[in-house]
C-alpha cells in the first residue's frame, strides 16, 4: 500500500502517474520520491513493511544494491488516493 500525492496541476490520475513513476524509475527517480508518495505512506510486499516515505526509499535504494537492473510492470492497481 502507498499514499499516493495528488497533483491537481498535471491533470493525470494521481495513481496512474504513480504506476508510470514505478515503470519508469530508476536509481536517479530516488530524487523525486516525495512528488508521487506522502511523507506517512505504508509501503508492503513480501519482504518489507516500512512506515514513512524515508523508510521507503531505504527500500528502494537497497533493492537497487542488490539488484542493478531491476526494473517494475505493473499489471494491476487499485487503491485510494490522498
């Protein structure tokens, strides 16, 4: 689960920027985390449950050590945004 910014400027579905953030990131997308998550986002998955865009990108970052070339399709997304 991710808490999601609106962007009222954009005019895109604030979940629909988030999932093209995700298919589109990189290491470099790290600097732009807070754009598209809240600072109170809970972040899942099988591995991780952190509170906190902060503890997220610690995340992300140590996913990027691990595995360089990592790269995100999302196939479905539900949610509410904030």
């Amino acid at each position: 689960m991710v808490s999601i910014k609106k962007d009222e400027e954009s005019g895109f579905d604030p979940l629909q920027r988030y999932v093209s953030y995700l298919e589109g990131f990189s290491p470099d997308s790290l600097d732009v985390l807070e754009d598209y998550c809240t600072s109170d986002m809970v972040f899942s998955d099988p591995f991780n449950l952190t509170r906190g865009r902060s503890a997220y990108r610690r995340v992300l970052e140590k996913m990027y050590e691990d595995v360089p070339s990592i790269s995100f399709v999302v196939t479905r997304s539900c949610g509410t945004c904030v």
